[in-house]
C-alpha cells in the first residue's frame, strides 16, 4: 500500500498514485530528472520534466514538515504537555507554518513578561480570571491575596498587570487565533510604503513608492521585490496595514466571551494584539510576501534562462567576435568553427581608417562567416564601421549579428577563463565569449554565473539557495535535452550532463586529451570513476560523432541498441540503411518490440531518434535585422515600425532590442491585439518581434513599444541618416523593471 506521503503528493499534484510513488523510487535509487524524463516513461506513466520536479519538491517539502512534526512532539512530550488532544492537532498540521502555531506555546523562548509574571506566581490568579466566573470587582480582591514584596508584587495593580501579561500572551500564542488574524489581515490587509526619514533626493527610482498603497493579496511581486529594494538603498520604509477595525471587534468578543472581568479582558485583548500579535503577524506577512515575490521572480528568471540557453545557435561557422569600447577599444577575437582562438587584436573608434583596414584584413586572411558584435558600450559605432569597411571588400560578406554581451566580462575575470586562456588578457576573453556565443549560446553559457546573463528581476535579491537549486535544474534540463558532443564539451558543460558532475566531468575532459578522443560510446566505462551507474543516467545524452556505430552519435540510449538493432534484422537491413529511411520506419510495426521494460513512448522515441539521429531540438538560426539609419534613441520616433529581439521577459512584460543601445518596454497590455495575462503566452526570450514605438523619453530613457497590428501605421517613417538630430548621449543600460513610469495608455509601471 502507498505511504502517506506518496498519497498526499498524488492528491496535491491530481497524478496517478502508482506514478508518483514508482518516481519517488527512481529518484530514491540515484536517478536524475532528465534521465527519468527522457528514459523512464514506462515507468512514471509518462509525467514530464515539470511534474516530475513537482514530484520531488513536494515529497521533499512532505519529508522535511514530518521531520519537524516528530522534533515538536518529543519536545512537548519532555516538557511533559502533550494530551490527547494537542497531539491530535500536531499529527494534522498540513502546513510548516500551522505546525508552529501549535508549537508556539511550548517553544523555548526568551523571558517575556509573561513568564516573569508566572515566576512571580500569579498564574493561578491569570486562571481565576480566565475561568470567567470573576467579576472586574472581584478579580481586584482576588488579586489582593497575591501581593507579596518578596515577589515583587507590591499592590493590586502590579498582580492584576501580571496576570494580563500571561493572558496575553496566552491568547497571542493560541493557534486558532493566530489563524484567524492571519487570514483576515492577508485578505484584508495592504502594503504601505513611504520615503524614509532624512532622505531628501529630488530625484529617485522609488518616487513612485514614496506614497504608496496596496492590497496585500494583489500586490504584484515585482512591486514588493522594488520596495524591498528600495529599503535596502535606505530611501524606504514600508509596513503591512492590518484592518485592526476587522479584528479588534472579533478579538475582544473571543477574548471576553461570556466572562465576567469584560473591563480586565479587553484590555488583555488590545494588548494582545498590539504588543503580541500585531508585530509577530506582519513579520510573518512580510516573509510571506517575500516568499512569494521570490518564488515569482525565480520562476520568470528560470523561464527566461531556458529560452536564451535554447536560442538558435549558428553552429560550426567561424566567428570573429568584437567586444566595443570607447577608451579603451575594440577588443577582437578570432575564433574557428571548433571554436578555437585563432587571432586577437586591439582596435580603436578614434582611427577609423585603421579600424576598418584592420577589419578588412582580418576578413580577407581568415575568411570568417560571421562576425559577432557586443552590444554594450560603442556597439553600434563598432557596428557602422565594420559594414562600411564590409561594404569595400568582395562578396561573399561575413554576416555582421550583434550578440548579447551580458555576462562576458564576469566571464572573462573567472576562474574558467583562466584555466582555458591563462595567457590571455581578461579584455580579450570576454570577446572570445562573445563570439563563442553565437557559435553555440548553450555551450557558453553554462561558463557564466546565470545571474549574471542578464534575464532576471531582482535576482540579487530573492532567495539565494532557491534561486541556485532552480537555475541549476534549468541548465541541467537544457543542456541534457540538446545533448553533448563528449569530444568537443567543455568540462563546464560536461558537468551538467545527467549523472556526471564537476569531478567525473574533469576526469573525462582527461582521459579525452590523453587517448586523443572518444571513437564510441562505450569507451566512456573507461574513464575513472565513471560507473555503471553513471554511464546508465549519462549514456544517451553523449554524443560521439564519427563513431562506426551511428547511434553513438543519437539519442538513442546505450541500452536499447540491442533492440534496434532487432528491428533492422527483422526488416532485412543494415542499421545504416534503416537509420533515416522513412519509408521504413513509417511502416514499422512496433507492437512486437513491446516488453515489460519498453512500453510505446520508449519505442516511438526510438524511430523519432532514428528518422533524425542527433537532432537539435533549438530552432535554425536567422540574425535579426535592424535598421541602419536607427541606431540611437534619438533617432525614433512614434508609429516607426521595427524589427527587435526579445532580451528579458518580466511579470508587466517584455523588454526589446531594436538597436540603439536601449531596450524598449512591450507592456503586457500591447503584447497581442487580444487579452495577455502571462506575457510568456506571447513571447520568449530571443525571440525576433515586429515593434511599433509608442514613445521615447530621451530624459527618462524610456521607450514605449507595442506589438498590436492595430497600432501600426499604413507606411512606417523613415528618417535619413544625413538628418540625425544632435548627439545625445544616453547610457546603454537597458530599462529596469521596477521603476516607475506612465505609458502613453495612461498605465503606471511601478
């Protein structure tokens, strides 16, 4: 019979019984996700890489409330408290945080007032009171009989006081009202900010936030990642605002009930409330809202970091990267279709001719295919150049692609950039970056610090540990879905494959530079502390090209090759010629291969691998093309219709680089001509657009863009290069949600 907790996750997650608990099994026996997902479909009832993940957090969420529910009944049982009835209430908590509600009372803790008052001995005056049969009047003669100096109860008032003091904070730390409260402030309750005290900026990226309310229940998370912020920089203070008018009037009705000192009680009850549970709720408030804004953010983050690391890379093409720069130059790298460093240099904007001499030569020496251009700083001063010098040379060109640089300098300053370029200076590393990253973005990427690539909200400040746990599943899921080529991988993408790791990734990367490379998969089991059990999660998702066996170089997982290799003798071939053959694998009958550890998805997987061996689930890659006589902000203007790329996706939206050193913002509410709630319904990110400016705020650096048709003029303006406004120089960040602004539609961006 399942446990309880694979029962509860089915009923949580609305999954099958049978597959969560034979999940659960897999992972308990070593397994990874992509290798459960892609391999193991039979056995899982074919849940995907999301529900599996589902799976594990929740059983993980389940094992850890069970751990904390056995540590809170031993140390009630110790303190000699638990009955029945407390007992029952601990063994039906569902959540962490109604467990500790219940355990809040028999929780070591620091000396109130209350237990002062107890050492004081006026608990059994607090009871007198409670039991209800005292009147106000008698609860002060009542008290009389406690006075004691030695005590330290000199009259009446210091009894009765003390005796309020353990009511109240028995009433503060009872579960049911600390229930109630919560739930009527988180449904009720608002998010107040203001300006901090003593700051007298005129201008600030929270003015928006200086006088700002919010319903705590709707407030969208990006709004309390900005506040929270914005008190971290010292220029906010923000609270969470209780409906105190919902709650004091409930409050002093169950503290006072049919009790007789309804006078004493209601004051027991105010403090209560103000002194005990007020501050204790808001702290809980204030981590739940923080909670949930990460929880947010780490998922947009997660998202955006799967789409750019699947963006259509240019493959084996040789690549002459460019990292621009003004004072200190152009930094150039040359790098093969292997993408081995062939040539580097240092050119300069001021020496124009030079500059596009030294291109030019450059080009004609080593023949690039592409040349990839940073798109920071002088990105398109740099880009003006190169066409021009371009435009002198003989056709065929190499197709100019200006490339995201985010991360290329954080890059360049690792300790990976080291080990691969020990000799190279750090500038020149960030421009073999850049152009490795066009080659390949999944493979180079994976170098860098995924906060540091620039498609987060707030990624600096929500919850580390999380962040890092999902960021790693994200790499882990793309690098596995395109597979490895092992005899090109660097150790850092290696160490992502399924059962492989930093370590064993170093050991391969060895014992591939020693043999000189891999000529079959099985060659793999010799590498050190490559096991079985490793070489079972790792064994589909290396590839080895060139191998005599062609599925070396597929999906195909080492073992099933018995099994395909069945079906071409079956059919009279060789693996060879059914390897491709649709004519075949159309009209295979795969019912007769069918057994008790290959069910119908393994075996359709199968002839999908076969019909493409070694497929590229990453869309072709097409540069995007901007305008050349757009190339600043300046040089916008609205109904101007452009062609851009998708760089960040947000809760309100998309940001967009149409070219000019500044992405626009597509508020999700000019995403389509219809409805958009999730702006990743729409786009993604990388993804090449079609945009209608809205607006250009040159002061505020701000571009308003939509993508509704019905926004788009009949003839888009053009504007000629010769008549350029003045030089307005405008810093080459791109917008940053969480500052506020109105759009041209009237809507506040906070």
């Amino acid at each position: 019979m399942a446990s309880l907790l694979v029962l509860t996750v089915a009923r949580e997650l609305a999954l099958p019984v049978a597959s969560v608990e034979r999940t659960l099994e897999l992972f308990g026996e070593g397994n990874t996700l992509p290798f459960i997902a892609r391999y193991r479909k039979e056995v899982t009832g074919g849940l995907d890489e999301v529900q599996l993940r589902d799976v594990r957090d929740r059983a993980q969420y389940l094992s850890e409330l069970e751990e904390r529910r056995a540590a809170v009944l031993k140390s009630i049982a110790e303190q000699g408290k638990l009955d029945d009835a407390l007992k029952v209430k601990i063994l039906g908590a569902t959540t962490k945080q109604v467990l500790e509600d219940l355990y809040l009372p028999y929780k070591p803790k620091r000396r109130t007032k209350a237990i002062i008052a107890r050492e004081r001995g006026l608990a059994p005056l607090a009871e007198l009171i409670w039991a209800g049969t005292l009147t106000d009047a008698a609860a002060r003669d009542a008290a009389l009989t406690f006075v004691d100096v030695a005590t330290e109860v000199p009259d009446i008032d210091a009894a009765l006081q003390g005796a309020r003091d353990i009511l109240a904070e028995q009433v503060a730390e009872d579960a049911g009202v600390r229930g109630w409260i919560r739930e009527v402030t988180r449904g009720k309750g608002a998010v107040k900010s203001a300006r901090a005290y003593g700051r007298t900026e005129e201008v600030s990226k929270f003015s928006d936030y200086f006088d700002f309310r919010e319903s705590l229940g709707t407030i969208p998370s990006h709004r309390v990642l900005a506040i929270r912020r914005g008190e971290t920089e010292g220029e906010l203070v923000w609270s969470v605002e209780a409906p105190v008018a919902d709650i004091a009037p409930r409050l002093q009705r169950d503290v006072i009930g049919s009790r007789k000192a309804s006078a004493l009680l209601g004051v027991v009850a105010d403090d209560a409330y103000n002194r005990l549970l007020a501050p204790s709720i808001e702290v809980e408030l204030r981590l739940e809202l923080k909670t949930r804004a990460d929880e947010e953010a780490i998922i947009i983050f997660g998202r955006n970091l799967e789409q750019l690391l699947l963006s259509a890379p240019a493959g084996e093409k040789s690549v002459l990267g460019l990292d621009p720069g003004f004072r200190t130059g152009v930094k150039v790298a040359l790098v093969s279709r292997t993408g081995a460093l062939q040539h580097t240099d240092t050119i300069y904007l001021h020496q124009e001719d030079r500059f596009a001499a030294t291109i030019r030569a450059i080009v004609m020496r080593y023949k690039p295919e592409l040349i990839a251009i940073g798109n920071g700083t002088a990105s398109r001063e740099t880009e003006t150049i190169v066409r021009a010098a371009l435009r002198e040379l003989e056709p065929p060109a190499p197709t100019v692609v200006v490339v995201s640089e985010a991360g290329a300098s954080v890059y360049s300053a690792s300790d990976v950039a080291r080990e691969e370029f020990p000799d190279l200076d750090v500038s020149i590393r960030g421009a073999v970056s850049i152009a490795r990253r066009l080659q390949d973005p999944l493979a180079e990427l994976v170098k860098i610090d995924p906060k540091s690539i620039g498609v987060g909200q707030y990624q600096h400040d929500v919850n580390q540990p999380k962040l890092r746990q999902r960021l790693d599943d994200i790499v882990e899921s793309c690098v596995n879905r395109v597979g490895v080529e092992v005899n090109t991988a660097s150790a850092q993408l290696l160490a992502y494959v399924s059962g492989v790791g930093p370590a064993l990734a170093q050991s391969i990367v060895a014992t591939r530079d020693a043999k000189g490379g891999f000529t079959a998969r099985k060659e793999l089991q010799d590498v050190p502390r490559l096991g079985a059990k490793a070489f079972e999660q790792a064994g589909g998702f290396l590839r080895v090209r060139g191998s005599r066996n062609p599925l070396d170089a597929s999906a195909v997982h080492p073992e099933r090759y018995a099994l395909v290799a069945k079906m071409a003798k079956d059919r009279g071939i060789t693996l060879q010629e059914m390897i491709g053959n649709e004519s075949v694998l159309s009209t295979l009958d795969l019912a007769p291969y069918v057994s008790s550890d290959v069910g119908l998805p393994t075996l359709h997987d199968i002839v999908a691998e076969l019909r493409k061996p070694g497929r590229d689930p990453r869309e072709s890659f097409v540069p995007p093309a901007f305008r050349d006589d757009v190339t600043e902000p300046k040089h916008l203007s609205a109904g101007m219709v452009l062609e851009g790329v998708v760089t960040n996706i947000v809760a309100f939206g998309a940001f967009v680089d149409i070219g000019v050193h500044q992405d626009g913002l597509v508020h999700v509410s000019q995403l389509a001509d219809r409805f958009v709630k999730d702006p990743n319904d729409v786009v993604q990110v990388g993804q090449k657009v079609t945009v209608t400016v809205q607006s250009v705020d040159l002061a505020r650096n701000r571009i308003a863009l939509t993508m509704k048709t019905g926004e788009r003029p009949a003839a888009t303006p053009t504007i000629s290069p010769r008549a350029r406004a003045p030089q307005v120089t405008l810093p080459a960040t791109p917008v940053q949600p969480g500052k506020g602004w109105v759009a041209p539609n009237g809507i506040r961006f906070k």
